[in-house]
C-alpha cells in the first residue's frame, strides 16, 4: 500500500495501520472484540464492497454490539483471496469512485476466513457456533443448482449426490448449511437466518428452495 507519493509502500498488516497516516481512514475500533455473527459464502469483489463495508461502518459507530463477519471460500477461485487475506491479518483496500470523487479506504470487518476445501471441519464449527446469526451468501445464480426454465433443483448434480451420500464431509454451501443446521438442532442452539445476497429475483425464496429440496 502507497500512503503518499514518493514514500515507501507499507504492507497492509494489523501491526501496520498506524503507519499508513490520516489521509487514508483505517479501522479505529478493537477488532480484537468483533464478534463473528455473520458468516458469509463467497467472499468475493460485491461482498468486499458492499455487506463487510456495510459492517465496517456499524463497527466505526460504537457500542455494545461488535458484530463482523467470517468469510468462507468453497472454490478453487477462493483460495488465492483467502491467502491474500491470511497475509494482511484480513484486512483489505476499498477504493470507493464516482465522476469526480475518490476515496480510498482500509475495512476491518472480515474477522477470519476459511478455505472450505482445506478446512472443512473448522468451517462446519464455525457455522454451527452459537455466535453465528447469520449465514449469507453470494454464489452466483448456478450455485442453487435451481434449472432456469423449470425451476426443478438439479439433484443429480455430482457435487449434490456426494454431499448427500458423506454429509459430514460436504463441497456444497448446500451441504455445509444442512450440516451445521443439523448440528445446531443436535445441541439445542437458537436458529440462523439464511441470507442470499446474489442478484437474482426472490433469491430469499430461491435459497430456500434449494436448501429444503436438498435436505
């Protein structure tokens, strides 16, 4: 990160915030307290610039309720973003621009991030913690396994049939969601909202669909 002309790039770390200088707002809130309530699939360029921008700000606020967000990459496009975020303690740049306006950010909201395929237990863990409210996500209109022209869910789908046969070994945010849900009722644990952030009409509705069809 370049914090004025001429002047030598400072890494993006926890450690370094304090270096990069006043011309450049970074988090001025304790991420050490940020409580995981959100858990969010697919933490891609809308998300990083939308719902974690949305809690950075809640964040800046004050006050008793610290809620951030835990990211969860599932696709093997995911895990060049997580180790980006390994690598600045999970803070990121956010260059907000309009016809005669810039402005350039550091957000503080991710708490964590897990590359499913490598951490699959801590994954389920994570979603079925009690501190989890929510679990959002964008996974792009294919990922409901929902056909266009019929509306049917796609349950011969190779990654669908494995997550039914293994459960507790899920690829699918189908199968990690139903697992979790499934240990959450096991331990008697207060339920979660399922948000889908995609731009797809009635997504609400659409994740439903999937995830009843698929349970």
């Amino acid at each position: 990160m370049q914090t004025h002309a001429g002047q030598t790039p400072v890494p993006l770390r926890a450690s370094t915030l304090g270096q990069i200088g006043d011309t450049i707002p970074t988090p001025r809130y304790d991420r050490n307290c940020i409580v995981p309530g959100l858990v969010h699939i697919g933490v891609g360029g809308f998300n990083r610039s939308h719902l974690a921008v949305y809690l950075d700000d809640l964040l800046a606020l004050g006050g008793p309720n610290r809620w951030g967000e835990f990211g969860v990459g599932l696709l093997a496009g995911d895990k060049p973003i997580h180790s980006a975020l390994m690598e600045q303690d999970f803070l990121y740049g956010l260059l907000e621009m309009d016809s005669d306006h810039q402005r350039y950010r550091v957000i503080g909201s991710l708490a964590g991030h897990l590359y499913a395929p490598d951490s699959s237990e801590a994954v389920l863990a994570r979603l079925a913690s009690a501190d989890t409210a929510i679990i959002s996500l964008t996974v792009t209109e294919g990922g409901y396994f929902i056909e266009d022209a019929s509306g049917r869910f796609l349950a011969d789908r190779d990654d669908i049939r494995r997550d039914l046969e293994d459960p507790h070994h899920p690829r699918t945010w189908l199968g990690y969601v139903a697992e979790a849900a499934s240990r959450r009722m096991r331990l008697g644990s207060a339920p979660f909202t399922l948000l889908s952030c995609d731009n797809l009409k009635g997504n609400g509705t659409t994740a439903r669909t999937a995830l009843l069809a698929f349970g």
